[in-house]
C-alpha cells in the first residue's frame, strides 16, 4: 500500500475544504460578527496544512489500489470533520472538543444531531457551517472531489463505490467521473430550486440558504431551536416535505428522466414505487393513530404525520412537533422508519429500501425452497436477477448494521441510559435521522451524552454513512499488511 499516495489527496481535500469556509466568512463578515477571526484563521490552517500535506507528498503515476481507496474514502470523512470543527473550537461555540467533533461529524454526515444548546443564539457564520457541511457531506465529498479534478480519475471508481450509498455504486455514464458531475449537478440544480421556492414562500434569504443546505442532503440542521415547527407555515412545510422526498430517491432516476427523457425509469423502479407505498402507508397509519388515540383533527393528524413520517424516512431529522409525546405506535413507527431509511444512491441514510425490498424477496425464495429444495428460483428486482455476491452483500451488510445496532443499544444501555433513549440514539445516528426519542427526542439534544457515549454515536454517524463495509474493514488485521 502506497500511504503517500493517501497522504497526497488527503492534502488536497483538506485545503479545498478550507475554500468553502469562505462562504459562512462572508456572512460574518457582513453581519459584522466575532467569527469572522474564527473563519479566517480556520481557512489558513485547513489550506495551508492541506498545501503543505500536498506538497510534502509526492506521487508518481498509478491508478489507486482498492485499498488505498478505501483508506482516502475513510480518513477524508474523519480528517474533513476534524477540520471542520477548527470555527467551532476557535470561537467557542463548544465546551470540549468533543463536543465540536460531534458536531461536524453530525454535519459531515448528515446526521443533524447537536450538541449546540442555544442555536439562535449563535452568529450567522457558525450557524451557515453547521449545515454547509452538510450539504457538502450528503452527495458525498469525495465524489465531488472526482467530481472536480480530473486527477481522481486514477481510481475514481473505487474511491465512489467506496463512498456512495447503496448495494452498488451506479455508472449512469461510461465515465465514472462524468457520472459523479451528473449526480452534483442534479443535486445543485435541485438545492437552487429549493432556495429559490423558500424565498417565494417569504422565508429570509439566510435561512432559506440554511435550511436549503440541510434539506437536499437529508441533514437536519436549522437556524432555529424549533427547527421547521418555527415558521409555523403549511406553504413552508409543503415545500420541503416535496424536497425532502426528492431527495429520498436514488438520484441515478433523475438522470433518466431528466437528461436521458425515460420517465418510464422512475415510475416502474420498483424501489421507487415501495418507497412511495411506504411513505404513504406510514403517513395514513399514523394520522389514523393521531386522530384516535392523540386527539388531534384530522387536518392537524395529516399534516403532522406527512412532514414526520417524510422526514424521519428520508432520515432528514426536521421536526414540527414533538414526535416524542405522541402515542405509542406513531412513535414506534417512526422508530421503524429510522431504521428503514431512504433510497439507494440517494442523500438518505440507514437500511435503504432497495435492501428490504431484496430481504423479503429472498425471504418469501426461502420459503418456496422449504417444500421444493431442487427448484431454482432467480431473485429479481425490478425485472432483472441480482447474481448471488450482490444478494449476499446485502444479506451480510444487514447483519452487520442490526449488529451494530445491537451492540450500540446495549453500550448506551450500559452508560446509564433508559432503553427508549439507549436504542432510539443508536438508531438516529446509525441511520443519520438526528433526533430520536425519549432524552434526545425533537425538543432535545445530545449534549448531556455522557463522553464515551458520544464518542459511540460518533462511530455510529461515521460507519452508517460509509455504509459499514469502508470502516469496518479498517479493523481488519490483513487490510494493513503491506504490499
């Protein structure tokens, strides 16, 4: 393994990640507030570090190992937030560094759980961060590395598979680098229309630039403690549950249907088609619980259970109400969205439909070869057969995220935590949702974790956004034999 070759594009990630400080400088900047010394001195030493790193690591030519993919994809996302919590420590936005790292790692993978207290109370630079590193984070920064320098093409393919959620990383163009600018510029296009259609709803520019950031990567984080419960407007909530969906949505689709003119892409993927039926079904389930069994109207059940049940799926973590209070089934089935999530190749998180939708089917095959064991029965999705290492990938990779989740549950449980927090914090951040329930529901947050199990969730928020297979292997023995 060629560490310097890591080393050299890990510098190279670190400055240009120091560029986008610019942007929240700016805002400082015009408000006139202290964290513009904050900005400032966090963009010299994440682009001077990130140049000296650069320079001081030479490479010649190659392509990138698998294994030195695998080691760039894993230190950029831990380097990336230990970068960004450089505004977070200088203006002393945190108690302890932890603290801070919790935050960018929450950001970076858009988690959008805090540890802030007081959110409005922060400066405009702070809070504009908070959620750039999630949009940065939630297409993946790696893939818009690939994206932007033709120099990741040596590898370009490993470094997204490694990167991009799902069973299989998508070649929607026989370039992988020209993949990765369709998927950003999808993602760009779509976040302009969104800031543009939170303006024309009257919210400000800075909190519609905000929550923009937030929403296409499926983040979390706002500018307010109430979240989007704040603005208190149908029209608001509409909009961003529409964005929140869109972005649920394996984004190769959007690039059937919108550059490549095949509608028929989209509407007879039948990942697509079980994530809308579930949406739905989640939706009509828990407004029916709220109307009976939480005296809500019907009006207010529907629009509760819509805004909740889309953005806890989507793992987006915006709230308008507190969820937490609300009876014991709505809340046990958002509880089972957090563990479901979104869909392959999009900005969401967790399980992934497309997994559950293989599961089942290789379930009900299970089933069938109980009473017939000679039969063969091909395993299809969507009219095609997955051949039997994608089919044990996904079966392996569920095992390992339930395990996890276990393990995790049982640690928080050990810290000291009641069983509703213990699980529901584990499966927040495992699934990058943000807010669970119980102690860190939607009118709570994390800061009251004790350190060792923040530094769990932290792990948890890293290796569900890796999808587990980048980080895990990392604890492999052999994966550090040098060749």
């Amino acid at each position: 393994m060629r560490i310097k070759f890591v080393f050299h594009y890990l510098g190279l990630l670190i400055a240009i990640l120091g560029f986008f400080m610019l942007l929240p400088l700016a805002w400082s900047l015009y408000y006139r507030e202290p964290d513009s010394l904050a900005f400032a001195i966090s963009i010299g030493v994440s682009v001077g570090s990130g140049w000296l790193l650069w320079r001081l690591t030479p490479v010649g030519e190659g392509r990138l190992s698998r294994r030195e993919a695998i080691m760039l994809v894993a230190g950029g996302w831990i380097l990336a937030s230990a970068f960004g919590t450089l505004p977070y420590i200088l203006m002393g936005t945190f108690p302890s560094y932890l603290d801070a790292y919790f935050e960018a790692m929450s950001g970076f993978t858009t988690t959008g759980a805090t540890v802030l207290a007081s959110i409005e109370s922060q400066p405009h630079g702070i809070l504009l961060w908070r959620s750039l590193t999630q949009w940065l984070g939630g297409m993946g920064i790696i893939t818009l590395f690939v994206a932007l320098f033709p120099i990741f093409g040596i590898g370009a393919a490993r470094l997204v598979e490694a990167e991009m959620p799902g069973p299989q990383a998508e070649r929607l163009t026989a370039r992988i680098r020209d993949t990765a600018k369709a998927i950003w510029l999808l993602y760009l296009g779509f976040s302009i229309l969104l800031f543009i259609s939170l303006w024309v709803a009257r919210m400000p520019v800075f909190e519609a630039l905000a929550v923009t950031f937030s929403t296409m990567p499926t983040g979390g984080f706002t500018p307010t403690s109430l979240s989007i419960g704040a603005y208190n407007s149908l029209f608001v909530e509409g909009i961003i549950i529409f964005f929140m969906m869109v972005a649920g949505v394996n984004f190769g689709l959007y690039y059937f249907l919108l550059w490549k003119r095949q509608p028929g892409r989209l509407f007879s993927n039948s990942e697509f088609r079980l994530y809308i039926a579930l949406l739905i079904g989640a939706c009509l389930l828990i407004a029916l619980n709220l109307t009976m069994g939480g005296g809500k109207s019907i009006g207010e059940a529907f629009r509760y259970s819509s805004f909740q049940a889309v953005s806890i799926m989507t793992t987006t973590g915006f709230t308008t109400a507190n969820f937490d209070a609300w009876p014991a089934f709505a809340r046990s089935a958002l509880l089972i969205l957090m563990i479901i999530g979104a869909s392959a190749g999009s900005t969401g998180g967790a399980l992934k439909v497309t997994r559950l939708l293989v599961l089942v089917k290789y379930a009900y095959r299970r089933i069938l070869l109980f009473f017939n064991p000679r039969a063969i029965i091909p395993l299809k999705v969507g009219g095609n057969p997955l051949s039997e290492s994608v089919i044990s990938g996904i079966i392996g990779m569920s095992i390992l995220y339930f395990a996890i989740l276990i393990v995790g549950f049982l640690v928080m449980s050990a810290l000291g935590l009641d069983q509703v927090t213990a699980l529901s914090s584990v499966a927040a951040t495992l699934g990058n949702v943000g807010p669970g329930l119980g102690l860190v529901g939607p009118t709570a947050n994390y800061l009251w974790v004790p350190p060792l199990g923040k530094v769990v969730l932290i792990i948890c928020m890293l290796v569900g956004r890796l999808e587990l297979f980048t980080v895990l292997v990392l604890l492999a023995p052999s994966f550090w034999k040098w060749r």
